[in-house]
C-alpha cells in the first residue's frame, strides 16, 4: 500500500511542471496578488457588519491560512486561535472543547458549530473532516442573544464553497501521503449556469494506521478510516430568491482510547476499543432580499448512528466492559429577518430558532468474572463482614451484563431581537434572546444476578433487579447582550456584558453505578435484612439530571488596522460562572460518572492576535500570531470528598500561542511559476489534570513547517508537524484508583499534492 501510494505522488509529482507551462500563478495557492485584508462581512454575527467593526473577539482564517497549516478538521483550526482548545484524545467522539477557562469533557459543548448557517446539535460530529472551505470565522466569548443554547464561550461558523459564489466551472482535488500510511484524497467539482442555476459534487476518504500501539495484543490500536462528502443544488428562481439544498454525509470508523498506565508507561488493556459513526445531514436555506427587507430561511435534518465499544478498566485485568450506541433523529428550524432602515441612526434583526433532538441509546455494561469479584462482591462484601465478619456473598454468574437503554428527547424554541443604534462614530448593539426547552430522559436498566449468602444459604438464588422511569424537566432562559463600540479610522474599540448558557439534561453515564447500588440493595431486600451495602449518595435515579449552566462576560477589546494588510486584535474579559456542570467519581473502584451542578467559578483573562501581508516587487510574505492567557479558578467546589475552592479548572490551558511566519518568491518560469516557505510554532500548557492541581502538563511548544511549489493548476507541499518530536500528554484521568495519559502525537511527515481548475 505504502509503496503504491508513493509511486502515484511521484508520478503526479512529475507531471506538474507541464500541466504549469504558460500558465499565471494560481489564486488558490500560497501566492495572491492582493496584500491589503478584505474587510469581508462577517456571517456569524448574524448581523453583517464588518469585521473591522465587530464588538466582539472575532477570528477570521481563509483557506490560505488553513492550506498553509495543514488544519483539515476544526481540531487543527482550533491550534490557530487564541484561548480555544479542543485536544486530539480518545476518539472522533471525543470533540472535548475549552475557551476561556471553560469547557466540559463530556455532555454539553461550550461553543456551538454551524456549517452554511446550519447549526450541529450533537458536538459527537464536531470532529469531522473539512473540504472546500472558504473561511472559517471564530466569535469568542458568550453569542447567547443570537445563538442561544450551547454558545457561552464562542461559534465556530464555517463557510464552504457554493456554485453560484463562481463565475465558472471548477475542479478542486487534493492527494496527501503522510507517516503512519497515512492517506487523504478529495475531489469536487461545481458547475453554474449563467447566473440563476449551479450544481456541486464532493468527495473525501483519509486512513491511517494509527500512532500507538497495544503491548498486550501487539497491534496498532488508533488507526482508521474516514470518507464522505456532499451534493449542493444552489438556485435563483427569481431576482428576489436564492435556494440552495444540501445533503452532507461522514463515515468514520477508527481505534480508539489509547490510553497508558501512568505506573507502566504503556497502553496494554485485552478488550477491544473502538468507535464507528455514520452521520447524514440533508439542509434547505432559502434568502430573500427585497428593498431593504432580508428573510433568511434555514431548516435541517440531522441523522446520527454511532457505536463506541471500550474497555473500560483499560488494563489486561477482565473486569468491565462498556458498548454504546446511539440513534438520533435530530431537526432544526430558524428563520432571520433583517429590516430595511427605519431612519438613518437606527437597524433591527428579528429571529425565531427552534429545534427537536431525540436520541434512543443503548449502553451495556458487562462485568467479567474479575469484574464481579473485584467490584460487585468487593463493595457488597465490605458491608456484610461489618456485621457477619466469618461470612459473605458469593455470585455464581462468570459474566454480568447489565442491559440500559435511554430514550432521550430535548426540544426547544426561541425567539431574539437585536437592535443597533449608530450616532457618528458611536455604535450601540442592545439584544435579547428567550430561549424555552424541554428535556426528557425515559431508561429501563435491569440485572439478573445468581447469588447466595453463606451464613444462611445452601443454593443459589436469583435476584431480578429492574430500574425504570421517566424525568422531565423545562427551563426558561433569558439572554441579554449590550455593547459599544467607537470607529475611527485607524481601528475599532469596544466593550460589551453578555449572558450565555450550556443546556442542561440528563447523564446516562452514572446509570452502571446506580444499578450496581440497587442490585446490592435488592439482595439485601431478599434476604430479609437491612444493610448498607450501598453508596446512598450514588442510587438515586435523580443524581443523572443536571442544570444549565450560566455565564455573564464582560469584556473590553479593540481591532486596529494600522497599515495596509495589517490587522491586530486586543481583547481583555471577566466571566462569571453560576451552577457550573462538573464530573464528580463516585469513591473506590467504580463503573460510572456523574454530572453535577455543583461549582461557581470566575475567569481573568487577556487575548492578542496579529494577521499581517506584505509583498515587495517578487516577494510576498505573511505573519499570523496570536496569544492567550487565562486565569480560571473555582470560587465554590466541593464533591463531598475535598474542597476545591480556589484551584485552576482542569482540562484548559493557561496559556496558548501561535506563530506562523511564510514568505514566497514569484519565479515566473515555465517550470515553476512560485515558492514559499512556513514555519509555525504553537505553545499550550500548562493544563491542569484534576481538581487537586497535583496533576498536569507543563507548557509545550510544537514546531511545524511546509515548503510550497506551485504552478497555474496545482500545487506541491511538503510538510511536517512536531518535527522536534516533542513528548507531551494530552489527557489524563483516574479511573478505579489507577492513573492513565494519553501520549500527543509523535513527528510527522507528509507531501500533499492540491488541484485547482
């Protein structure tokens, strides 16, 4: 396979210099014939104004910046922002994201993603494979008046390519070999007719072998595959109507949890881990602009099939094993109308947002006979011998399944007003948002567990436990939003407050634990005796329901624009945070976690980001750096087993940096028409593991590079991430008193061949 795909680079590789002869250099590649920065409007505000002018810490990356970093998923882009991070750990499942201070490992995201103006309810397809992207923009800090749920800390809004944004036909293509046999192809072609009518076709697939390997069954364990694509049907039926459908698809199906003992320095566990996910996304947007009135239509279906298998002991000990699977059928319906000016100082939007999420789940857990000895009988034993010190319970199962299943439902509505007032160079943008949902969680968990108890009990004896009901819960959430800013011709300053939330629900996660308390509760029952065998705190179905969580921002910040292609971005912020969702584990060596309302915390913080483009008669270069600092401590935590009041929120940084640094010569030959050079730096850490603090990664830097060679049609890179082969960790976590890590990925080494026609 590896020598196959060499051998096509190489041949595509020779063949470049002809299809180039005669030709201008490409306005796709590295080399543009425009320095200053277009002052583009700005989509995910939902306004359009434009970025010069935004109230708000914005991030703007086109497809030369992404090109030239290698960013293929919203993983990658996430390196090029200040103060966001979303790790590479686990699985495509794992789209963990912290901005800010703020984040959550599992449940709801602090940053919402909308994909040509659609909206992704579920951050399970956060993690996605990228294509024809026209820019990516990044709102940090609370978009709640706007967005609602979900959008405390940010929106990613991603752009793509449309036929009818072209004035002819296009071809676009991209080949990569990389290490670890890594492979990525795409292609795509998009075709207008005259000015009313286009049509678009797109492809994709990646595999890798993977990065790590399994010391227990000797194979590589995070390899996979990954393919998809879309059709776009983008139409004008009239002068005042434009439509555009579009059916995305996304296959993945991976390795996954490449997990080490910290005590052993190695991944060795005997079940297997991997996860599958197959997600189908058919949108309609419909825009209509009349003399001055704009009605934005947008509605979606959102189909999601996943199955993770893990094992979840994550040692070569046959103790426990987790299967879940997943079935959504999720839609989204928003409507934005932007009105014609009633005078010359004053515009206004008005929208209406609802959605509809159902999600029937399957999570089995199975205990092997380890597992029951270990855990089950471990616990129970513990309680009996209190008061029976010569006796104890023996369970005559070798496996234990207990069988869950989760019919889960959010839906919601909302409606959002956003006013702008503008005297002189003063701006006022004053908005509000309710938001009203509904959440709904039915579960049906069940055991049958053989057991006897040796001080009274001969023969074994069959004790049915079964946990089924219903919770519901509704809440009302208001979103104001109330900023200014001052234009001037050298920049824009700004301040604004802003409430944001992240939804509250119910976590299916803590349910093996609950069933485990029961099934020692009802052996108990039907021996007609009364012990606490059970944790108390961890058997009430009510501990799986949690809040939203709410935030207040306060932030002040400028954009300049000092200098043609220059663009620098200052932003300071406070933010208060009430009824924060945390992870509590119950104590000892148990199965499940828990979500829980239980911290308030408070974040300082500070962001710098420069974006610059010179050119110099051949010479033509770029600069793009950023930083971030945060400061983001508990003001109230206690699990009930420490007080962590005071300490860092694990899991976001402190601090993040990047550097990019490209300059290009034009060669203007046959054989060549231009060159460039890259390299890049990126800094993270340090990251605290736990709440104790007595855990973490040190501050890392990441050194990558790329030299371009481009021709009229097509273009070469070589590339390289980590080239110092830095050895630095991306997640930790304890589970049943031990420690595990997970490695970032080693040097790698790539060529990537991209077309354009």
């Amino acid at each position: 396979m590896r020598a196959k795909v060499l051998f096509i680079l190489a041949v595509i590789a020779y063949w470049l210099p002809v299809m180039g002869e005669g030709a201008e250099v490409s306005s796709f590649g590295v080399w543009s014939d425009t320095v200053a920065l277009p002052d583009v409007e700005v989509s995910a505000s939902r306004i359009g104004t434009a970025i010069s002018s935004q109230p708000s810490a914005i991030s703007i990356l086109d497809n030369r910046l992404l090109n030239e970093t290698q960013a293929v998923t919203p993983k990658d882009v996430s390196q090029l922002i200040p103060n966001v991070y979303m790790p590479d750990y686990g699985s495509a499942m794992t789209s963990s994201i912290y901005i800010r201070g703020l984040g959550s490992r599992i449940n709801e995201p602090v940053m919402a993603m909308v994909i040509d103006g659609v909206p992704l309810l579920d951050k399970n397809m956060y993690d996605h494979t990228m294509q024809d992207i026209k820019r990516i923009e990044l709102l940090r800090g609370p978009q709640g008046s706007l967005y609602g749920r979900n959008s405390p800390a940010g929106v990613m809004e991603i752009r793509t390519i449309q036929p009818l944004d072209l004035t002819t036909w296009s071809v676009h293509g991209l080949v990569s070999y990389a290490t670890a046999n890594s492979v990525q192809a795409q292609a795509s072609y998009y075709q207008p007719y005259k000015t009313d009518f286009g049509w678009g076709i797109a492809v994709r697939y990646r595999r890798t072998d993977g990065f790590f390997r399994n010391a227990y069954s000797g194979g590589l364990m995070d390899g996979g595959q990954q393919a998809g694509g879309r059709v776009v049907l983008d139409g004008k039926p009239s002068d005042e109507w434009r439509v555009t459908g579009t059916v995305y698809g996304d296959w993945v199906r991976q390795g996954a949890f490449p997990y080490a003992s910290v005590a052993t320095g190695t991944i060795a566990y005997n079940r297997p881990g991997s996860y599958e996910r197959l997600a189908l996304i058919p949108s309609l947007r419909a825009e209509f602009n009349s003399e001055g009135w704009r009605l934005q239509l947008a509605t979606s279906y959102q189909f999601l099939r996943d199955e993770m298998q893990m094992d979840q002991d994550y040692t070569t000990a046959d103790i426990f094993t987790l299967r879940q699977m997943q079935r959504q059928h999720n839609g989204t319906l928003d409507a934005l109308l932007h009105a014609p000016k009633p005078c010359e100082w004053y515009e206004w939007i008005l929208g209406m947002s609802s959605f509809v999420k159902t999600n029937a789940m399957q999570a089995p857990v199975t205990f092997m006979r380890e597992g029951i000895d270990e855990i089950i009988l471990g616990n129970a034993n513990r309680g009996i011998q209190t008061v029976f010190p010569d006796d104890s319970i023996e369970i005559s199962n070798q496996q234990l399944p207990i069988p869950s299943t989760f019919s889960l439902l959010n839906a919601g509505v909302a409606v959002y007003h956003q006013s702008h007032f503008h005297f002189g160079n003063w701006h006022i943008n004053a908005g509000l948002r309710i938001d009203y949902e509904h959440t709904r969680m039915d579960y049906l968990s069940t055991a049958d567990v053989n057991y006897r108890f040796t001080m009274i009990m001969s023969d074994f004896e069959t004790v049915y436990t079964r946990i089924q009901g219903t919770q519901a819960a509704n809440y009302i959430q208001v979103l104001p939003r109330l900023a200014v800013s001052y234009d001037a011709s050298w920049g824009t300053v700004y301040g604004y407050a802003a409430k944001g939330y992240k939804a509250g629900g119910y976590n299916p996660q803590i349910f093996s634990t609950i069933t485990q308390n029961q099934v020692m509760t009802d052996m108990a029952a039907d021996m007609g005796m009364h012990l606490d065998m059970a944790d108390p705190h961890f058997s009430d179905v009510a501990i799986t329901s949690y809040k939203p969580e709410k935030d207040w921002t306060f932030e002040i910040g400028a954009h300049f624009t000092p200098v043609e292609g220059l663009k620098i971005d200052v932003d300071a912020f406070h933010i208060q945070c009430f009824d924060q969702q945390v992870t509590i584990f119950p104590n000892g060596k148990t199965t499940g976690r828990m979500m829980a309302n239980a911290a308030r915390s408070r974040v300082w913080g500070a962001e710098m980001a420069l974006h610059y483009r010179w050119q110099q008669g051949n010479w033509q270069g770029m600069l793009d750096a950023s930083y971030g600092f945060t400061d983001a401590r508990f003001i109230d935590f206690n699990d009930g087993m420490g007080d962590y009041s005071g300490n860092f929120i694990p899991y976001a940084p402190q601090h993040t940096a990047h550097v990019l640094v490209q300059a290009g010569y034009r060669v203007g030959r046959k054989w060549l028409q231009s060159l460039s050079f890259s390299a890049r730096s990126n800094m993270i850490g340090p990251v605290y593991w736990n709440e104790q603090n007595d855990c973490r990664q040190a501050p890392y830097f990441l050194l990558g590079a790329n030299v371009t060679l481009e021709w009229k049609y097509a273009q070469l890179e070589l590339w390289g991430r980590n080239l110092t082969d830095t050895h630095y960790n991306v997640f930790y976590f304890r589970s049943m008193g031990n420690d595990f890590l997970q490695r970032g990925k080693p040097r790698e080494l790539g060529a990537t061949i991209r077309f354009e026609i």
